[in-house]
C-alpha cells in the first residue's frame, strides 16, 4: 500500500512494532490489517502514554532481536530521565547515534541550522539543568566541567530569576570565550539572560544561530533573544527526549516534520472545543530499534497549515503554523473552547511594559492574572492586561490581575504560562 | 524467601498516603530515612489544634489559650517520657540541624577547639562544627564504616565534645554510642547524639545512655515537618549561651536589661510551632503504643531481609554490607552497577516502573561518596508500617533490573 519512501518506512515501522515489540502485543487485534493504508492502521490504535513508558522502560519497546542488556553493556544505549514536572516524567531508552541523527535531519529543514550541524561545530545550551541532566548537588560546577567536547551547559540554576548579576557576567564571558556557532536555548532563560546583557551593557557572542526549543516561545521571549542577538537567526525547535527532534521551523516561518527519524499524527481536538485544526502530537518514532515509540501523545499541541504549500517549498511530512502550547495548559473560554497558550500568547504578550505572565482560571468565568512589569509600566499593565483577557476569553469573563516582582518555574525549571486551578480530562477532547 | 511474620502489619491502615497509587498501582513507601508517612492520629491532632485550640501558647488568658498551651506543653511531656527525660529537658526545635546548630553556637568555642565526629555522620552533624570549631572525624574504611574504636586516638587537649549519629542516615548501622559516651565522660567530655534516624527504630533512654545532647527531628518519627527536639541535660542546657532572642524567652524586660526564661523556654524564642509539637507528641505517643521493642524487633528483621536480599543480588555493593546484621536497622544503602543505569536513573525507574519510593543521591553524607569514589547511591529504608513483602517486592524488582 505504501507508495512513496517514507510511507513504506512508516508501514514497516508499524509492522515491525506490532509484530516484534513487546509492549505492542496487546494492540495488535486493533491493527485492521496491512491491505489498509498505514494512516488507517495508525489512527486504529490507541495513544501511547508516559505511564506506559513508565512501566515497560527499557524491554517493553527493544525490538525482538534487540537486547537491552547487551546495549546497556556495549554502552549503546542508557536510561535517561525527562524532566517534565511529577506525572509527565518518565525514563527513556537513550541511544545517542539515533538523537544525533534526529537532531542533524532536523535541523536540515532550516539553512542556518543545517550550516551549523552539517560539520563540526561549537554549541551552548541554555535552559533547566533538569532538562540537560547537569543539576550539581555540590553547587555550581567549573566551567571545565560544563564542557562536554563541543558542548557547553551554561546554567545550573533552576530559576534564571535567580541568576544575579555576576552568573549573568559569567555567562556573558563564558559565551564570549566559548564561541559556540549555536546557542540552543529555553527561550525563557535566554531571554532572562538576553535582558540582563542589554540592561548591564554586557557584550554577548553572535553565534551563527540560535535553536529555541525546552519549552513554548513565547513573543515576550523572541522580543528580548532578537534585541540581544540583532540579526542572528532564532529558530523554534520542537521535540522531546523520548522523540528525539520532530519539528523545525523554516525561514518562512511554519514548522516542518522530521521525516527522517519520526512520523507524526495530529489527533484533532472536537470541533466542538477548539476552532481550526488543533490537534494534539502523536509521534511514531522511526529507526530506533532500541526505543520504538507508536503514537506516543508528548502532551503538547500544533496547529496543522492549511494554506499554500510553504514557500519554503518544503512538501514532506506534515507542517504545521504552531506549536500551540501543553495540553495540560489549556484554558477555556466562557463559552467552553479551548484556548492554547499560543493563543494567549498571541492576545497578551504584546502589552507594553510586560517582561511575565500566568493565567490561572478557577472556574468557567474566573481568570486571574499574574504579571511581571518593567520599572514605570505597571499601571499601565495593570489597565490594559484585563479588557485583553476579556478579549480573548469572553467579555463576561471575571478577570483580577496582579502584579509580581518574579513568576517561579516549576519544578522541572519550565515556565508555565497558562493553567487551571479545577481538574478536568484531557482525553475528553478528543473524538 | 520464606513467609515471615509482620506483627507491626495492622498499623499499615494507619497510613492515608499508603492508599495513594501512582499510574494506577499502589505505592510501596521504602523513603522513611528521609521523611516518613504520617499516621491518622497525627494529622488528626494537627487538624484538631487547627480546629478547636487555635489560640498563641503561655500568654493568652482565654481559654483557648490555655487549651492550646496544655496541648503545647503536654507534647514536651509526651516527648519527655518517649526519651526517659523531664520535660524541662526537652527543647522544641525546628529539626535535629537546629538543635544541633544551637548547641554549637552555644557552648562558645574558642579558635582552635575540636569537635570529634565519624566522616559518616549527615551533614546536619558535621557543618554546625565545622563553622563553630574544629571537626575531627574519625576515617571511614573500605567498607564506608568508621573505626568506631579508634576514637579515644583523636581526643587532644582542645578536644570539647564528641558528636555521634546513634544509626547512620546512609549505613544504616547502630554506632557504639554508649562507648563514646563512656570515652568522653572519663575525660569530662560531653557528647551530642544524633538520633534523627534512630528514634524511629530503637527505644531511646537518654538516662541509661548518659548523653549530654540528643536531637531529632519530627519528620522521620511519623510527625510534622518543621518540628524539632533537642534533648540536654538540665546543667548542660543552662550552661549554653542563648541562641535567640525574642517574645516567649524572656522573665522581664526592662531599660536596665533583660532576664531569659530558665530552660527550656530559654530555646524558644518566638511564637513555637504549636501544632508541630503536638503532631510530634502524637506521633511519639503512637510509637510508644506500638512498644518501642517490637519497633526495634521488626526493624533488624527488615533490615537483615533487605540486606541478606541484596546480597544475593548480582552487581550490588552495598555500603557498610560487612557491618553485622544485628547492628542494622531497616535500612541499606547500596549501588547497583549496571551499565547504562546511573544510581538517580535507578531510583527513577524504581519509582516509574514498580512505584517503589526510595532515595537517590548522595543522602547529605558528601564526604563518605567522595571518599568511596561513588556518583551517588541507593536508599531503601523501612518504618513501622513496612512488610517483608515489600522488601521482597523491592529486591525482585532490583533483580529483574539487574538482568536487564
């Protein structure tokens, strides 16, 4: 049935996982059978879930012929641990040649990126230390042990609002003496680090480009990266550690699959909840016979392009206009849709004055505000923040702002931009 | 494995948070070493201070207040008896670091003075004299245990007080306290027993043991979190100079002066944690309930499953696994070498894939990793509620993660 190289690579990916991983054995009366098309075949199964992983890290997902006791010996592979916040971690099969791999194919789709990755290169990663495994229980680490070959990890602090001024000055210097080509970053804790340089009229190195991946950009983000690095290329990456990188974006602006090490279902959210092609990621790892994900639901959202092919003239794969935040993250308006962090991003985040913000719904029609605001901006924010929440939400929407000198991480180091305070069920979006 | 009795077994209903699952299965909670459940009664007695008895403690006139200060000061009796000491030796702290930190800002050091301790003991008793004096510990062998015996080579004539954990936060092993305290006493020394781990899993008689000090801290004896004792002697307690000052401390304050309370509000400066307290002296009154000999009895024989366990357990080495058996309470400490798995990833995995609760990391006990060269370790360590099923649980689960 398949008819093109990456749908036999996705048929066979499916085949070999039904038939030869373990943890598909269950799923295998579901499959309607290889005389269907793989989308078919795919969109008949369930959705794989981090509590799966959970329980079945590493032998549930190796395929048959694959030992995990002898990768673990070779040194092939290892256990890892994501860094998503309580109920979102789990421990993850890494084999290192495969996320490589993701990570070159990835970058292809964008000419800076590709540049950077092709050959040997310098980088500097930004974000969480939860995120990059290097959280230090003596304290801060030398700048000799951050370096790991042509990788240096700046920040072992799990709140950049933490950084005073001289980890911004390290930092600064450590760049400057590095000289990494990329900088790939959380764009929260690069855009900390971006004003702090601005504001102390610090030098920092222009790497050749810049990846922004961990966690959703937010405009408030991009703002403070573009001033600190004029001219240098920012582009969004989308991706997990259990999936290696799915999503890059183009220089045109829309994001572009990685064909190469993963295919990818958007499971559209009800019309009924949301409006226009939302739906949530459902990644099927390709290639990794040591971690073979079907389906797996990484808890975030996208929104599908449905205009003109891409100028970029990119048509493999599946693009997308956003990424559209966390599941868990969504908001609702009065009237009951969904409203994604993106979308709130997009209402809010150009206020003048605003360097943070949360939104905390307590009910149908309660929003609260939480918001940072520059020196001389707060009563400002303080009028304009909530006619542009009722914009978005509804004007019987019951909105209170309220000003911050800081908005914490949680505990993983992400910031969390958008939240309910009530339970509801994510599954219930879904058809 | 054969079945074993588990006479503390009827406690387990006890435990709310025993009930919680994670990803659908219940948990198996092997994390007391670092903060314990708590049984109904003590949430009950907070709830119940919140509820009917709100009310500030030995200053009111009202009669909440002095439900409130008879609750108070009837979990320093509770406290008291569970030690074998009076009430008017018993200072509520915030933990076992606070007591220890007031005591050796206390006792006034000067330049030069030692401090002899085991290279083992938490960081809660070793930093305090670090700060305030000169810390001697007695080395660490091969195996992770101090040469308890070599203690008396270390006294000097700067030598001020020996400060000893009475069970290991990270081997697990009951020290020979009584032998230091016998060492130090010839010499007039006084000594301060840290028994954060072990007032969970021994009867404590601080009369018998003749220590000078000895703290604990609520949370790993089934109380509240914030909540602390520091036991002294009374002669020694009064000889400490004060610590904090403030509201509740003071006899009269006048323009000429000030006089402090006579110990143990002396200590307590300040609004006290009201009902940390009496969580803690519920929690206390509950162990005792139990019989603290039958508490010590299940605990050896946990620990002697556990570690007979991970004996047999390919790539185990657990730290202090020469130490005898009937030294240990239930608790062991080990590394599981196996490739791919750091000892954090093998905690984590113990947890996402058989939501087992243990500890990963370094347990506070720096020197005793640097100098055993490890990246860290494994903790597993049991209460009162814990079963041999759950042991057993455990170390097949560490089995099966081992042949992987």
């Amino acid at each position: 049935m398949a008819s093109d190289p990456y749908s036999a690579r996705c048929a066979a990916a499916l085949e070999g996982a039904l038939a030869a991983v373990p943890f598909y054995r269950g799923w295998r009366a579901l499959d309607p059978g290889p005389d269907r098309p793989a989308a078919e075949r795919m969109a008949a199964l369930p959705v794989l879930s981090r509590a799966d992983l959970r329980a079945h890290v590493p032998d549930g997902f190796v395929r048959s012929g694959f030992s995990a006791r002898d990768g673990f010996a070779a040194g092939e592979i290892e256990i890892v641990t994501t860094s998503g916040t309580t109920a979102d971690r789990a421990s993850v099969v890494w084999h290192q040649p495969w996320w490589d791999r993701s990570l070159r194919e990835a970058a292809r789709v964008h000419p800076a990126l590709e540049a950077v990755y092709r050959g040997p290169h310098r980088e500097a990663v930004l974000t969480s230390p939860m995120c990059t495994g290097n959280l230090c229980h003596v304290g801060e680490l030398p700048v000799a042990e951050r370096t790991l070959g042509n990788l240096l990890f700046l920040n072992q602090e799990l709140d950049p609002a933490r950084w005073d001024a001289a980890s911004v000055r390290r930092m600064a210097d450590e760049l400057n003496g590095f000289q990494p080509d990329v900088i790939e970053a959380d764009p929260a804790y690069l855009a900390v680090l971006a004003r702090a340089c601005i504001r102390s009229d610090t030098p920092l190195h222009q790497p050749a480009c810049i990846s922004l991946t961990y966690e959703f950009p937010s405009h408030l983000h991009l703002r403070e990266i573009r001033r600190a690095f004029p001219g240098v290329p920012v582009v969004s990456s989308y991706g997990s550690t259990e999936t290696g990188y799915v999503f890059t974006e183009c220089e045109a602006g829309l994001l572009h699959q990685n064909t190469a090490t993963c295919h990818v279902d958007i499971q559209p959210v009800r019309d009924s909840r949301s409006r226009g092609r939302l739906g949530r990621i459902l990644v099927t790892t390709l290639g990794n016979p040591w971690f073979e994900l079907l389906r797996f639901d990484v808890g975030d959202l996208a929104r599908l392009h449905g205009g003109a092919p891409c100028r970029c003239g990119r048509t493999d794969g599946l693009t997308v206009e956003a990424i559209e935040g966390r599941a868990r993250d969504l908001t609702f308006d009065t009237r009951g849709m969904a409203v994604t962090v993106r979308q709130l991003d997009d209402a809010i985040a150009a206020a003048d004055g605003l360097l943070a913000y949360r939104i905390e719904q307590s009910g149908p029609r309660r929003y609260a505000v939480r918001y940072v605001a520059e020196d001389g901006a707060e009563e400002a924010l303080a009028a304009a923040l909530p006619p542009l929440v009722r914009d978005l939400y509804g004007p019987d929407a019951e909105v209170t702002a309220r000003r911050e000198p800081t908005l914490a991480p949680e505990q993983s180091g992400k910031f969390r931009l958008a939240l309910t305070t009530f339970e509801w069920n994510v599954e219930e979006l879904f058809a | 494995m054969t079945p074993a009795p588990d006479p503390l077994a009827h406690t387990r209903a006890d435990f709310p948070l025993l009930e919680r699952t994670i990803d659908g299965r219940p948990i198996v909670y092997l994390d007391s070493a670092s903060t314990a459940p708590k049984p109904r009664c003590v949430i009950d007695a907070i709830v119940g201070m919140y509820n009917r008895h709100t009310a500030n403690v030995h200053r009111g006139v009202h009669v909440l207040s002095e439900e409130a200060t008879e609750a108070f000061e009837g979990a320093r009796a509770e406290v008291a008896s569970f030690l074998n000491a009076s009430p008017g030796e018993i200072v509520f702290t915030r933990n076992s670091t606070e007591g220890v930190n007031l005591v050796a800002h206390g006792l006034g050091f000067a330049p030069g003075d030692e401090v002899v301790l085991t290279a083992l003991e938490h960081h809660s008793n070793f930093l305090p004299w670090r700060m305030a004096a000169r810390a001697v510990p007695v080395g660490l062998d091969d195996d992770g245990m101090p040469p308890y015996d070599e203690v008396e080579r270390l006294f000097s004539p700067r030598t001020r007080l020996l400060a000893l954990a009475q069970v290991s936060n990270t081997t697990g092993v009951v020290a020979p306290v009584e032998q230091w305290i016998a060492a130090a006493h010839a010499r007039g020394l006084p000594v301060l027993v840290d028994a954060a781990q072990s007032a969970s899993h021994l009867p404590i008689d601080v009369r018998a043991l003749d220590c000078d000090f000895l703290v604990l801290s609520g949370h790993k004896v089934l109380g509240p979190s914030g909540i602390g004792v520091l036991y002294g002697k009374r002669e020694r307690l009064a000889q400490l100079a004060l610590y904090q000052t403030g509201g509740g401390m003071v006899r009269h304050h006048g323009d000429d002066g000030f006089e402090p309370h006579d110990v143990p509000q002396r200590f307590e400066a300040g609004t006290p944690n009201i009902e940390g307290a009496v969580g803690l002296g519920a929690a206390l009154s509950y162990l005792r309930g139990l019989d603290m000999d039958a508490v010590r009895a299940h605990s050896l024989a946990l620990g002697r499953r556990l570690v007979e366990g991970l004996q047999g357990i390919p790539g185990v080495r657990i730290i202090a696994g020469s130490a005898p058996l009937e030294r240990r309470i239930g608790l062991a400490t080990f590394t599981l070498e196996a490739a791919g798995l750091s000892q954090e990833s093998l905690a984590r995995v113990l947890c996402d894939r058989y939501q087992i609760i243990a500890s990963g990391g370094y347990h506070c006990a720096h020197i005793l990793h640097d100098r055993m060269k490890l990246a860290g370790t494994v903790r597993v360590s049991t209460h009162v509620f814990n079963t041999h099923a759950e042991i057993d649980f455990a170390l097949a689960a560490l089995r099966e993660i081992a042949a992987w």
